[in-house]
C-alpha cells in the first residue's frame, strides 16, 4: 500500500459533508446536465476533517509546482506500467464508481500510444460527453481549422426586401463584434450597420421587409433521441444554422423555442438605429418569413464567426450539445452526407477510421453528442483520438484540443468547479480533460503530466454509479485518479 499524499480523504467516507442547495438540487435532478455544459455552482470544499475554507482566496484552487520546467513530451521518464497501475489501483476500486464490470479505464503514453493500465477498456460503456472527443475528430475532417461560417444579408425578390441569409454561426453578438472573441466574433449591429449604408448607396428609401432563409444545412433542430425535458429544462439548446450566443442553453436555462427569429428581431431593431425603415421594426414578436434568398441576390452585408478550430474548442470546453450536433451535421454535409442523423454518425464513424485508423467497428452512436440513449463507446478508442491529437501526427485535431477544447483542471470549462479537493491538487492547472455525465454516469478523458514531466493520456468511465450525492463523489474519485497519475514519479 502507497504512502497517503497530502489531504487525502478517508477513504470509504463521504468527503462531502456540505452541499449548497442549488447544487444538490441539479444532483437530484439527475439528468444530463453535466453533458449538457456542466455548468454549477462552485461547491463547497470541505475536507474530511469537515474544514472548509475560510477565505476567497483559500478556496480558489492553485497552480500546481512541477518539479521541473515542461519540455518535449519525449523528454519525460515513461512510467512503469506496473507502477502505474498499483498507483490508481485503491481509486479505481473505489465504491463510488459503481459495479466493478461498469467501470473502464484506460492510460496510455501519450507520445507512443503504449498502454499503461488497462481495466474493461474495450468494453462497450456509455461514454456520455466524452462521446464529443470522437466527434470533434471528424468534423476537423470535413471542415477546416480556419473555415468560418458567414452571415449575410441579400437583396430579396423586391426593391422593398432584405434576406437574412442563415451560414452556421451560433454565436452571434447582439450589438458590435469583437475580433478578439470566440463569442460574439460575428455581430448582428455590425451587419445591419453595413446593410444600412449599402441600402443606402442604392438609394433605397422605402421601408423594407425583412425575410429569413434557413436553407443552409436545414436539419431538424431536435433529434428524435432527445426527450422534451431535456430541450425545456435547458440540458441542451435546439440544433440551429442561425443563433445569438447569449441564447446559448443552460440547465434551468432553455434557449428560445425559435433563435433565428430571434436574430431577426435584434437585427431589425439594429437596422432601426442606423436610420433604416423597417416593417415590423418596432415589433420584436413579429416573425419573419421564411424564403429562399432569390438566385444571383445581390449581396448587401456578411459578418464571419471566429474560425472553426476556435468555435469547436468553445463547443468542447463547455460541452454544447447542440453546437456539436450542428457542426457535425455541417461537416458531415461538407463531405457529402445528408442532415439526417443516422448519415452524420455514419460519416463520424467511418471519418475517424479512415482518418485516424481508430478502430471504430463496434461503436454505437445515437448521436454525436453523447446526450441520446444508445451510445456506446469503449474507453479504449477515446483515448485512441486522444493519442492522435496529442502525438503530432494530427494538427488539425491538435489545434483544436490545444485552443481550448480540453479545460483546464480547477480553471476553465466544465472543469472549473472540478479537481477542488486538497486530494487533487497534484493535477489543478496541469490535466486538461472532456468530462460527461448523464444519469448513472461520469466520465473523464483527457491529458496529464506525470511528476516526470511525461505527457499521458487517460479515458475512464463509470456507468453504473450511484444516486444522488454518489454523481458527486464518482466524480471526484476520476479526479482523484487523475491526480494520481499526476503526483506518478514511477
């Protein structure tokens, strides 16, 4: 048996022994928030001596010292994988992960791809948002890095009609853009400003009407495999072409039923104070028609998002449903494939094989997201992607990841209220990782370096784990394992 490391807890005891309201209400809940954006209020670190801390400053978490300044990934001692495996071994028993055929593991030599410690990691389990990594794999395929989705506006069948042309940005600022952002890169009063002053030069003085066309990548903006509650309570957003990012879901915070419509009424508003007539400008209820911009419009005004490599990491960091479903569904449709889901699994799954020579030939995607029912995915081939993003031989992927689409361990994403135990210090700022939950689930795949300064790669889930304030601890304990693989000098 190991040493104990510094503030660990007592190990069969809760470690929680205060839970703010709010968020044992969404434990209760149970549902996919997790998988939804992760997004909870900051819990309360409590050790297990029951201390909690006192001041801001003591519960923020902290940096944690390496021992040596991070060089080549190849620099770094290669663990024993024996070693390795005994150091993990007390928190991948652990009673809060579940039946001990549920729970998989993996952790592999990130350069090299070798396998490290190994338990159930080519059984089928559900992966929940992990699923996303497998995802974003593909659409890196199918769209570039750099490409950018366009916003326009178009000259409609009549002098009197403006189209607002639909081109996949989710994220669009209500008011100005900012070049320097992923949010809000694109902005709707930009584009009315460059409409007003092209309506301008063709001396259009008439009140104009506003039309919509969404015939670009036109999907369904609700999978079959969603339940209701989902989209009502928030848990995911509606899978759109057009969207701002402040109407981006969270849970207990559902998108609108309808966010180009929205876009629309912030759009006429913005044309409005540039000076423009508008019908129905004073109306934000009022809904625009849907069309198809006529062909050979002349185009009046574009706004472009940030590049995809920046919106997918966005989507990744705080594990968007619906901005994954759509971008796959883009990417997908950039190869050739149709919107309909069961073509967009296909592409992902025969993109990943052939792309990455991943070994996908079991795998069950119900989506690819990770929120339906029915998705399978052995740890093994999480962590097979991840090798790949990491090891060089894929900078698509590695952009992507890099920008943002791993958060960082105590800091950004879904894990800034994770890894906020004394016992996980070893990992705080050094993990990066995509975590998932849904209702019996938690999982966690992502990078770590080793004491040595080796760079590794895990994947693990358990999907049999208990209810209520059992999410909470299963959780932590993947973390806990994380910060083992951290602290690792084997």
């Amino acid at each position: 048996m190991r040493p104990s490391h510094g503030g660990a807890s007592v190990r069969g005891q809760s470690r929680y022994a205060v839970l703010p309201a709010t968020l044992l209400a969404v434990l209760l809940a149970g549902a996919p928030g997790a998988s939804a954006t992760d997004v909870r209020p900051d819990p309360v670190a409590v050790t297990a001596d029951g201390v909690g801390p006192t001041t801001q400053a003591e519960a923020r978490p902290q940096l944690s010292t390496l021992t040596r300044p991070l060089g080549q990934v190849a620099d770094g001692t290669m663990p024993s994988s024996s070693q390795l495996t005994e150091e993990i071994a007390d928190e991948v028993a652990s009673k809060w992960l579940g039946p001990s055929k549920r729970r998989a593991l993996t952790v592999r030599d990130a350069l090299t791809g070798k396998h490290l410690a190994d338990r159930n990691a080519d059984k089928l389990v559900v992966p929940a948002s992990t699923t996303k990594l497998i995802s974003a794999a593909a659409i890196v395929t199918g769209l570039s890095p750099e490409h950018t989705f366009s916003t326009r506006v178009v000259t409609g069948a009549s002098p009197e009609e403006v189209v607002l042309v639909a081109g996949g940005d989710m994220l669009l600022a209500r008011g100005e853009g900012r070049a320097d952002g992923v949010t809000g890169h694109a902005g709707v009063a930009d584009l009315a400003r460059a409409t007003a002053q092209a309506l301008k030069v063709q001396g259009q003085e008439q009140p104009v009407t506003v039309q919509l066309d969404l015939d670009y990548v036109a999907g369904p903006d609700v999978l079959e495999t969603w339940t209701s509650s989902w989209v009502d309570n928030g848990y995911t957003g509606r899978i759109v072409q057009l969207g701002l990012a402040e109407d981006l879901s969270a849970p207990y915070a559902p998108s609108p039923k309808d966010p180009p419509q929205e876009v629309v009424a912030a759009f006429r508003t913005a044309l409005v104070a540039e000076g423009v007539q508008v019908r129905d400008g004073d109306d934000p209820q009022a809904k625009a028609s849907l069309t198809s911009a006529p062909e050979g419009a002349t185009e009046l005004a574009s706004v472009e998002s940030a590049p995809l490599r920046d919106v997918l990491a966005h989507a990744l960091a705080i594990s968007d449903n619906a901005m994954v479903e759509q971008l796959a569904r883009q990417a997908a449709v950039a190869a050739g494939r149709t919107v309909e889901l069961s073509e967009v699994t296909a592409w992902v799954k025969e993109s990943v094989q052939e792309n990455y020579d991943v070994d996908l030939t079991e795998v069950q995607l119900a989506d690819t997201s990770g929120l339906s029912d029915g998705t399978r995915i052995p740890v093994r081939a999480i962590a097979d992607v991840l090798v790949e993003g990491a090891n060089g031989s894929h900078p698509a992927l590695q952009s992507v990841l890099a920008a943002g689409g791993l958060p960082i361990a105590g800091y950004t994403g879904t894990l800034a209220t994770r890894f906020h135990l004394p016992v996980h210090a070893a990992a705080i700022g050094n993990a990066r990782a995509k975590t998932g939950s849904l209702p019996g689930v938690t999982s966690l795949a992502g990078t770590v370096v080793t004491k040595d300064g080796r760079l590794l790669v895990y994947a693990m889930t358990a999907d049999k784990i208990g209810e209520d304030g059992a999410v909470l601890e299963a959780r932590s304990m993947l973390d806990e394992i994380v910060a083992q693989l951290a602290r690792c000098g084997c």
